[in-house]
C-alpha cells in the first residue's frame, strides 16, 4: 500500500497540469509504484495467492491504460514509456 505522501509525490511528478489526478500518465505511475512494491511483497511471501490476484489485475489495468494512449495519443504514450523503461 502506498503512503500518502509518496503517492503525491508521483502524482506531481507525473500530472500534466495541477490539478490532474486522472489522467493516463498519472494513473499508469501510480499503478507502477504499487506494482513495485506488491512484486517486493510477493518476493517475499510466495504463496500469498490473494495478493498475486491483486498484482495480475493491477498490471492488466496498467496494460489498458497504456493501449488506450497509445491508440489516441501517440506521443504522450512515447514520453510515458520511455519514463517507465528508466525504472
């Protein structure tokens, strides 16, 4: 689960203008953060199936977020991915 303020700090970090909160970019970099660390968590604990459930909905869905920019907005979807490689 991310704490707040992390959750904030990605959001300014990722958001197109200041009050964006729902945007592709910003949805894709939350779900990315708490990928990483429900992967960590899993590391740890191998046979939490209920968690891999989580992890597997939380990836399709940033999955779709990225099919639909890519479809509508191909630049945004290239500046997006080239952030998410860097990690």
């Amino acid at each position: 689960m991310l704490k707040t303020k992390k959750k904030q700090g990605i959001i300014k970090k990722s958001q197109t203008h200041d009050k964006d909160t729902g945007s592709p970019e910003v949805q894709v970099a939350v779900l990315s953060a708490k990928i990483d660390e429900l992967a960590l968590h899993l590391k740890k604990h191998k046979k939490d199936n209920h968690s891999r459930r989580g992890l597997l909905k939380m990836v399709a869905d940033r999955r779709t977020h990225l099919k639909h920019l890519e479809k509508t907005n191909k630049p945004r979807y290239e500046k997006i991915m080239k952030t998410l490689e860097a990690k």
